[in-house]
C-alpha cells in the first residue's frame, strides 16, 4: 500500500516538475539573451557561435531554474491531490502528511546534490566559456553594412562613402574613400562608379573602381615643400583587410581567476591564499615605513624639556637655526608627502584583498544556499498545495511567483548587502533561505493540522463571528449615548 501511494505521488510530481523547469529555464534564458541583445544584433554571428552563447547562458541559470520548478510543481501536485479529495483519503487512512510527501522529500534532496554538482563543476566552466565569448561578443566590430551616403569607419584607417547601390548589392556609384595612414593628411580615391565584392574566406573586401582619381601627398610631415599627386584612373583595384571585423578567439585564462570560475576546493584554496596576504600586509607596511622614518623605533627625546640660556624652548623649531628651518620644513613636507602616498597605495591595495576575500565567500555560499533553497521551498510548496488544494495553473501559480519573487530579491538584496559590506558574506547569502525556513515550517504545521488558512469561508464565518460579538457592545455605546 505505501509503495503504491509514494509511486503515485512521485508519478504526480514528476510530469509538472519536468514541465516547470523547461519553462522556467527557458524563460530566464530569453531574459538573459534579452539582456545581452545590443551587443548581439548587427556583429553578423553564425548560428553555432549564437547557440554556444545560449548553451553557456542555460548552463549558468540552471541552479536558479531547479527551485522555480520544485516550488510551482509542489503546488500544482499537492493542490490537484488535495482538490480530488485523495489526499483527505490518504490522511483519513491514517497516513501523515510528511510520510506522504517522503518521496517527494527524498527526490528533493536529490536535487539539491544535483545542483549543488552542478554549482561546483559544470557552473565553474560554464561561467569562464561564457565570459570568454561574450568578451569575443562584445568586442567584435558591427558587420560589413555600406549605407547610401553615410560614411563607414569600421574598417581602421580607412572611411568610405558610398552616394548609390544598385539592386544587386554590388554595383556602387559616386565613391570617396579617405585614407587616414599618412601622417601629412588623410590621402582619398574618388571614382564615378564601381564593383563590390568580398573574398571567399571573408577577410578581404575589394573594390573594383572605375573612372576615378587618386589623391596623394608625399614628404616630410615638418617640411612645407610636400608634394602633390593626383592620379587619374580608368580601372582601379583596391583591397580592404577585414581581419578587424572578425571575432577574435581569446583565451579563457583571462577570466580564471575571477571568483565566479573557480570550484568550491579552488575557492578555499583563494581564500587561503588571500588570508595569508592579509596576515603579512601590517608587516610588509610597517617595513615600507621604516624606509622613511629611519628613528620611529627610536624613543621620543626629551627636547622639549631642555632650556637654553637666551631664551626659554617651547616648540621643535626652536632648536633650528633661523638657515635650516626652511630646509627642515621642505624635507618634512616631502616626507610626509611620500608617507601619505604610501598609506593611500596600501590603503587601495589592502581594499581590493577585502573586497576579493568577500566576493570569494559569496561565491562560496552560494553553492550552498542555492541547493538547500530546493529543499525549503519544496516545504513551503508542498505544504501550500495541501492547504489551497486547487490544481491547475491559477492560484498556485500565482502564490509560487509570490514566494519565488520573495525569494530571489531577498537573494538579490542580500548579495547586494554583503558586497558593499553591510552584511557579512555568510548573512547575505543564506537570509533568503533563513527567512523562508520559518515560512515552511509553519506552512508545514498548518498543512499536517488541517489548517484553513486559505479557506473564504472561513474568514467569512469568523467575521460574522466577530459582528455578533460586536454588535451588543455597539447598540449598548449607542443607548449610553442616547441617555447621555
């Protein structure tokens, strides 16, 4: 009998689990791809370079995906139980709620593992794959497109203007092109009409011109006896390098360090690193400072205790000689000078350690916080469905954004909080999940109660309650008042 209720239970699940997650997954990726579209649109990208960016771009969000999908299909699940009255059944025969939803609870953890596996080995790469093309993305020049009379200037040392294209794309009219290689002015062709047309391999845009002239200056850029030539043409061919306009394939050894890319031994490994940085920086500073103050370890002496026959000493500079003091005050000036911009170097350096030391940790709990965020809102879906019992793509839907939202700004206020140090790394992390836990468990106590938290009628009849309990102090307020 309980293997039949936890395989039905789990093939209840399953279906609605599945779907959620396509659709979450898929709607976070339109986000993302909405997010980077600017810098997408017009670079001319094949179709394998868009669905690597789109595979790397899934791979990151999946961790974000797994919780949306085990909240809604929580809901979904237990609410269709609930609204046929099979979960009154299965309770009425004395099964509890929590053993009823132990498959689910185990399935759960399940995933949790899987995400976090996927948080500390696939994520890492993914991350650095994704950083390193997406730089390759957003560096690469907007394709070859000449427009009717607009100069281009893509192209480096060169920009060209094309005043008519014919319906064929390659016959052009009236062209002027500027060369910007001379150090004396910029050299220019002018033709009355030409060919357009780009090698087979893409990286050479040629132009077949016709009746045109060349425009050159020759000499020394600091002599005023430069020389002039024009050179008239009937065919002339010139030859543009488009190496520039093709995506460069950069090295994803850039990006390694950066703590998004690093698993979680590599992480404790940084940290390590980072907190022996810290330990030795007081020492490394304080050497840095005995350069210049060469007697700090020396005691104060007892000048200002001295007394001199002429005249009573109240202050360091009574000591100087009316000659040196300029020169004194010069070299105090420049030492303190020196000393300051020693404190201010340190200073930057010890706050980029810190901040790498906190975005480290951040990283670090998010592994974690992430997968045990698949447990907790399964305890706050789980429980809710029981309670609303409405199957379908309403209510529940409804409520799981409700608590999806909450969950992902208290993520995101969190992060926030901890990298400008408001919070500390471990606080930032985990205060969505911390907020939730009592939420599920509470949800949890009402579900296993019969709770109707969510029941119209039962507020109504409290409120009609309420109105009979009332409604004799009323009239009695009134009546006093009356007499009065």
């Amino acid at each position: 009998m309980i293997k039949k209720l936890d395989k039905l239970v789990f093939r209840a699940f399953i279906g609605p689990f599945i779907i959620t997650f396509i659709i979450a997954l898929f709607i976070l990726m339109m986000q993302n791809l909405w997010k980077y579209i600017d810098d997408l649109v017009g670079k001319d990208l094949d179709f394998f370079t868009i669905c690597k960016f789109l595979w790397y771009a899934s791979a990151t969000l999946l961790i974000l995906a797994i919780p949306i999908a085990i909240l809604i299909s929580s809901i979904m699940t237990f609410g269709n139980l609930g609204e046929s009255f099979e979960l009154v059944a299965i309770k009425s025969s004395g099964i509890s709620l929590l053993r009823f939803m132990r498959p689910l609870i185990i399935f759960s953890v399940f995933l949790s593992l899987i995400s976090f596996f996927f948080a500390n080995n696939v994520i890492p790469v993914a991350n650095l794959q994704f950083k390193t093309l997406y730089y390759d993305i957003a560096y690469k020049k907007p394709a070859l497109d000449l427009k009717q009379g607009r100069f281009y200037t893509q192209i480096p040392g060169y920009a060209i203007k094309v005043g008519k294209k014919d319906k064929d794309q390659k016959t052009i009219h009236n062209v002027i092109i500027y060369e910007s290689q001379n150090t004396l002015q910029d050299n220019s062709i002018v033709a009355e009409k030409g060919i357009m047309s780009i090698s087979a391999d893409k990286k050479y845009l040629e132009f077949t011109l016709q009746n045109g002239y060349r425009y050159q200056e020759r000499g020394n850029a600091y002599d005023t006896t430069t020389e002039f030539i024009q050179v008239g043409f009937k065919e002339y061919k010139k030859l543009f390098d488009l190496s520039s306009l093709q995506m460069k394939n950069t090295s994803d050894t850039l990006f390694k360090n950066d703590s998004k890319m690093l698993s979680l031994r590599q992480l404790n490994h940084n940290l390590d690193s980072l907190k022996k940085v810290e330990d030795s920086f007081e020492r490394k500073l304080k050497k840095e400072i005995a350069v210049s103050l060469k007697y700090s370890h020396v005691a104060d002496s007892a000048w200002n205790k001295a007394a001199l026959p002429s005249k009573k000493v109240t202050q360091f500079s009574d000591l100087l000689p009316d000659s040196a003091r300029t020169t004194v005050y010069n070299q105090a000036v420049s030492l303190l000078s020196s000393l300051k911009n020693t404190f201010q170097f340190s200073g930057a350096d010890w706050e980029n350690k810190k901040t790498e030391i906190r975005y480290s940790k951040l990283e670090w709990h998010r592994k974690f916080s992430f997968s045990m965020a698949c447990i907790v809102l399964f305890f706050i879906g789980a429980p809710l469905g029981s309670i609303i019992r409405k199957g379908g793509l309403g209510m529940p839907l409804v409520v799981a954004i409700i608590f999806f939202i909450l969950f992902h700004l208290l993520t995101i206020f969190g992060e926030k909080f901890a990298k400008e140090n408001v919070t500390s790394p471990f606080f930032g992390m985990w205060m969505a999940v911390m907020v939730l836990i009592p939420v599920g468990a509470f949800l949890t106590y009402k579900a296993m109660h019969d709770s109707q938290l969510f029941n119209k009628e039962f507020y109504h009849r409290m409120l009609k309650r309420t109105g009979q309990l009332v409604q004799p102090i009323v009239k009695r307020f009134r009546r006093t008042k009356s007499i009065g």
